[in-house]
C-alpha cells in the first residue's frame, strides 16, 4: 500500500499527503500494527515499566512475542529501553517524546470502545476472534 505508484490516489486527505514519499496514515498503520502494540503503548502511557510487568499484563501472550513488539516499538521511536549497568540487569521500558504523542489517539480509540460496548452488540464474537 505505502510503495505504490498511485499511493495518494484514494487518499482522503490526498492534498496534504501529496507531499510525502509514503501515505501518513499507511505510516502509522505500520507504526502500530502488531497483535501488542497497541496495548504495549497503553500500558506504557504514563508510567515506565519492566520487562516482566508488561508480560504480566499480557498473561498469554509468549516472552518472545513481546521482545519482537518492543525491539519494533523501539527501533520505530515510540518506546526507550534502559538498561541500568547492575546485576541482575534492570531494563525499563517507556514512551519516547514521540511515543507520547500517540497517547491521545489511543484514549480516543478507548472511548470509542466505551461507546461501543455500551451499545449493547454481541461482542462475544469479536472477543473470541
């Protein structure tokens, strides 16, 4: 989607992307897709966490899964990784300037899920997807 020729062509926003080499919204889309990401970022909202309290929160998610969603959150600029030089080691995970940023869409993307549910759907479909 973001490597096409015509990548602007059934762009909503077509004239302000005109500009760019890649989509702005197929960007973020690549920025945040990832089965954890999303939630990785909340959790992280406000707070920095270790290792094992983000996999705590993520209680059937594998060790593996979430390394692979934090080294892509970093290497993408949204997360830091601290390593304090102690033994045992101590790494702490938080948002970066620009990690910060993302936290509005995502309480935006929470309320919608309030509105949602509140709606009263059958959303034991969704869940169990």
């Amino acid at each position: 989607m973001i490597c096409e020729e015509n990548k602007h062509e059934n762009c909503y926003m077509r004239e302000q992307c005109l500009k760019y080499d890649i989509c702005p919204m197929g960007l973020v889309q690549k920025l945040v897709s990832g089965k954890w990401k999303i939630l990785i970022l909340w959790f992280l909202s406000g707070k920095v966490m270790r290792f094992n309290d983000i996999r705590k929160k993520l209680p059937n998610v594998t060790q593996k899964m979430i390394t692979q969603q934090l080294r892509n959150l970093e290497s993408d600029h949204l997360i830091f990784r601290h390593v304090y030089p102690v033994v045992p080691p101590k790494v702490e995970y938080g948002l970066t300037d620009m990690g910060q940023k993302i936290i509005p869409i995502l309480e935006k993307m929470h309320s919608f899920g309030i509105e949602y549910l509140a709606q009263d759907f059958n959303t034991h479909q969704i869940i169990s997807e």
